[in-house]
C-alpha cells in the first residue's frame, strides 16, 4: 500500500521551541542499543510510536537518551549511482557542518500531526524540503541506524528508507545547507571518513550488497517530485 498525504503545515512551535517527534528509550530499544544497521523492525517502531510516541521541545530532548528522536535516513539509489551531499554552514545542526551523509532527512515535527501519522508526513515534507527531482518515486523502509558512541547518536534513532530513483534526476534543493550528486558508491571511498556515522553503515551495506530486499510490506512512501 503506498501512503500519499497531503502537503503538510509549517512547523509547529511552542513557546519558540521545536516539537519534535519521541519515543521512550525502553520501548524503541527494548533489546538495548547496537552500533551499526539492522534491516527489518520498522513496523514494529512505527507501531510504539502510535502507542507512546509523543513531541517534546527539542532543546530539552538533545540530552536526555531516555527520549529516542525518529529521523527518517532517506537514501537514494538509481541508475546514476547514490545521492551523496555535504552539510554546509547554512544547516541547523552545527555538529554535522561539514560532514558527508548518504541521507535525506530530518526531525518529525508536532506540525506534521499527531504522533501516529506525523511519520509519513514527516517524510515527505523533509523530502519536498531537501530534494529537487523531476518525477515522483517511492522509498521503501529498510531497517533502523543506531550509534551509541557520541551525543548526537545517544539521543537520535534512524530509520533508513531506500529510494529508487531509476533514471530521475536527483539533486539537493537546498543550495545553503546542502551540495552534493550521484556518483557511483565506488567513486566514494576517499570521502568515507568524512561521512556521518550513519552514513557510513549505509555505504558498507552498499556495498556489501545488502540493500536489495523489498522493505517491509505496507510502509512505501509516496515522495513527490519538485524542481
């Protein structure tokens, strides 16, 4: 089933502080945090997350593990290789400037709706965002990304979405905050320490060969094209 939605409302603020999207730590991490990529258990989050997910002040949540924040890691692959782009200095995050990422995405915010269908809308508006295409595709969930070690990993949880791309012209919207193309995965090896660690498992398992199954059935996302 693809899940098509309408254009979402700007972020909702409270008080001059983002809501973002959270879970308990217990309850997305029952078996307690890995370091690395583990496909499948997407569908399982998604149902915690409409069960005990709920938006809290960003500011609050950036050191407290306990509150897991959903990002959605929207990679894309197609016939001209995969979707690579710098953070530069126009970016939110001034932790990640600089760094490389195979990933689209960001925070689910309180204004994409409530927590048990923020997350579809959440996606598509942080592809509408970041992304320029020239036709409408579709990512599929994959499976989740999770690194421990720093600060920005301990309170953030990935989910990574893999999205086709064919022969689509793919490009960064976001000429402030973002730059980067397609290239071939082999053509990235100088740049692996550079990646963000999320990044990094995903061109492992790149090129590993372990991104080709079909994603979890039912979580297809309809992405919209935009120039």
């Amino acid at each position: 089933m693809l899940l098509a939605m309408p254009t979402p409302p700007a972020v909702a603020r409270t008080a001059g502080r983002e809501q973002v999207l959270v879970v308990p730590r217990t309850r997305a991490l029952p078996d307690g945090a890995w370091h690395g990529l583990r496909l499948g258990g997407v569908a399982r989050l998604l149902e915690e997350v409409g069960a005990c997910g709920e938006f809290r002040p960003r500011s609050e949540v950036e050191s407290l593990p306990e509150w897991q924040q959903l990002i959605p890691h929207m990679v894309v692959v197609g016939d001209h290789g995969v979707l690579v782009m710098r953070r530069l200095q126009g970016g939110s995050e001034r932790r990640l400037r600089g760094q490389v990422t195979l990933g689209v995405g960001g925070h689910i915010n309180a204004g994409d709706g409530t927590p048990d269908q923020a997350w579809v809308a959440g996606c598509q508006r942080e592809w509408a965002e970041e992304v320029a295409c020239d036709r409408q595709l579709v990512g599929r969930p994959l499976g989740l990304l999770k690194d421990d070690a720093g600060a920005v990993g301990q309170v953030h949880l990935g989910v990574l979405i893999l999205v086709g791309a064919g022969s689509a012209m793919v490009g960064p919207r976001e000429h402030h905050k973002l730059e980067g193309a397609m290239a071939a995965p082999t053509d990235l090896r100088h740049l692996y320490l550079e990646m963000e660690t999320w990044s990094q498992f995903v061109y492992d398992a790149l090129l590993a060969g372990d991104l080709g199954g079909a994603g979890e059935p039912g979580l297809e996302l309809v992405l919209s094209a935009g120039d």
